[in-house]
C-alpha cells in the first residue's frame, strides 16, 4: 500500500484538518501603547482557515464597490448572466464570512491576481466537470483578467485553454459530465492541479462509484505517480456537488439555514437533487479509503451554495446553475487552497 497524504478534507472527514499557519499581517499602530502592542501583535497572528473552518460560515453583504468585478463575455449561454445586471452601476454583494473569520484568514471578495500568479508560476490547473465546474473556470478567467471569448458555435463539451499570469501559467476549462476524458486531458495537458466534480448529472450511487473506481480513480493514481518522478508538486481535488433549489425565483436573499433548504429540497424533488448529499458523503469516504491516491483536497461547496437559492439566473425553469459575475465563491476557494498548499507544505500520513 502506498504512503498516503490527505492534506485538506471537509467536515465530512473529521479529524483531517490541517495544522495551522501562522500568517503575520500589518504591525500595530504607531501609538498603541506597550500593553495594547503586546495585545495587537497577539491577534495580528493571523492563520489561514482550514477547509473546516471555511465552510462553517454565513453570507453577508460586503462593502459596496463603484464597479462589478467584471462583465460576462456576450456567447456565455450556458453559464447565466444574473437578474438585473447593470455593468454600469456601483457594485454591492453577498460575501462568504467563516464564522472565525476573526482568527483566520479567507479572502471573500476579490482575487488578487499578483499573489495568484506568485503560487501558480509555470503550473497548468484543469477545472474538469460538469457546467459548474465551467462556470468555476469562466469565473476565475475573469477575476484574473483574461476571459476567453467563446466560439460562435459552442459544442456540448467545450475545451477552453487560458494563458494566465503574462502567459507563464495555463488555465483549462473542460466540461465533461461524467468524467469520461480525465486520461485524455491529463496526457495532453500535464496539470499540476486537477479540480473535478461530475455534478448533478445524476447516476445510480452503484454506477457512480464504479467508475470512479475503475477509471477516474485510476487514472488521477498515476498522474500523481507520474508527478512524483518529475518532482512536481502536484494536488487533485474533489468540489462537491450543489443540487438545485425548488422554487428558487421567490428567493430575493442567502438562506441561513443547510436543514432548512435540505427540507425543501427533500420535499420538492427534482432531477435526484434530494439525492447528492448523499452521493457526496460516498464519494469523500471512497478518496478517503482508496489505496491507490497519495493526495486528495475537497473543495466543499456544498455547505455554502445551499445557502445561496438567489444565485440562480433569470430563466425561471433553471434553479440549478448560478449567475455570472455573482457566483465567485469556488474561484475564492481555489486561490485559498492554493494559499494553504504554499504555507503548509507536503504532509505524510
């Protein structure tokens, strides 16, 4: 059995939680006093949030801006532009807060492209997946400043390919909804970080895990063998999945409660979306178990997502996909995963 390290996992996974990273932030004020210094410099030692603590949050409304983060590119069908969008008007949205946001460090509302960049020089990261997973990798081209203008014609499973930090790292978009092409994109591409997800297209849980046994599983296993003899340090990632939301255009707010929208969801079904909490809980216990991965994250969403039944965008029929540019909280996460990596260094278990 090979040497395992899981370094981040969700709350689904406790006792898997990361150790902490003291990060130090700016000095005390000039004219603080020695007791009042001494205080300051103690909760100025910032840590980084572990994945745990992240998804253990509520959604507040952030500072208001004098201009959205950006403006979706025109073609951009599939992933909605969101209700009332007016790129000319000042900017104000919901945030992502952790509730020790006050002794960890997540950055909830913008991307700072120069750190980015810093954490992903001359790497290639593939966002693969479902039409989540492509509106993951459309946010984050546009919080980075280069959004790729789609083709006049898209096809059901776009490949998109972004040059990213001066053209020094690459980002790749594939939508893929069940996970078919891993070991195509892997051979061609040769990522240093592969985030995948296959989403709410709904299989059997039976279908589901064997094949992510028999052929994802598989596949990220040897990538990740291939890395550790090319010296890359190389991290694969599991996002969970966000079902829909049942009535979704009579939300005007974040929801404050995971039981409560779970209860609507459980007593509306729709598409098996009542379903895929449970078929995330096996899929975490199946990357945990696997004997074959050295390495696995999970970008949980699912517990900050559920909260949000407003994002959804203006056709009334579709309460499963999010809006553009309001839905921005996996590329937030991706740079904090990032971030932890950075700090954290490898681990072995």
């Amino acid at each position: 059995m090979r040497s395992r390290s899981i370094k981040i996992a969700s709350l689904f996974l406790l006792g898997m939680g990361i150790s902490e990273i003291i990060l130090r932030l700016k000095s005390a004020p000039q004219d603080a006093t020695s007791t009042t210094r001494e205080v300051q410099e103690d909760t100025e030692k910032r840590t980084l949030c572990t994945m745990e603590q992240l998804v253990q949050g509520k959604w507040t409304m952030g500072a208001e801006k004098y201009k959205p983060p950006y403006i979706p590119t025109p073609g951009e069908r599939q992933q909605k532009t969101c209700r009332g969008f007016d790129p000319s008007a000042r900017w104000q949205d919901w945030e992502w807060t952790p509730e020790d946001h006050s002794r960890c460090d997540f950055l909830n509302s913008d991307i700072d492209s120069n750190l980015f960049c810093s954490l992903v020089r001359n790497k290639t990261i593939v966002i693969q997946g479902d039409s989540i997973s492509f509106d993951h990798f459309l946010s984050l081209t546009h919080l980075l400043g280069v959004p790729v203008a789609p083709p006049a014609r898209v096809p059901k499973d776009p490949l998109r390919v972004s040059k990213i930090c001066n053209g020094t790292s690459m980002l790749i978009g594939k939508k893929d909804f069940h996970l078919q092409q891993v070991g195509r994109i892997i051979n061609e591409f040769h990522p240093d970080v592969m985030i995948l997800n296959q989403g709410a297209h709904y299989v059997s849980d039976e279908q589901l895990i064997q094949h992510l046994n028999s052929t994802v599983i598989p596949h990220i296993a040897n990538w990740q063998d291939e890395c550790v003899l090319e010296k890359k340090d190389c991290h694969f990632v599991w996002r969970s999945t966000v079902p829909g939301h049942p009535y979704c255009t009579q939300f005007t707010k974040p929801a404050e409660s995971v039981e409560e929208m779970e209860t609507i969801i459980a007593t509306s079904p729709q598409y098996n979306w009542d379903k895929l909490k449970g078929q995330n809980e096996l899929v975490m216990d199946l990357l945990s178990r696997s004997s074959l991965l050295t390495e696995f994250n999970i970008l949980d969403g699912y517990p900050i997502n559920i909260l949000r039944p407003d994002l959804h965008g203006p056709k009334k029929n579709d309460c499963l996909h999010t809006c553009l540019p309001r839905d921005n909280i996996y590329s937030f996460i991706t740079l904090h995963l990032l971030r932890l990596w950075s700090e954290c260094g490898p681990e072995t278990g």
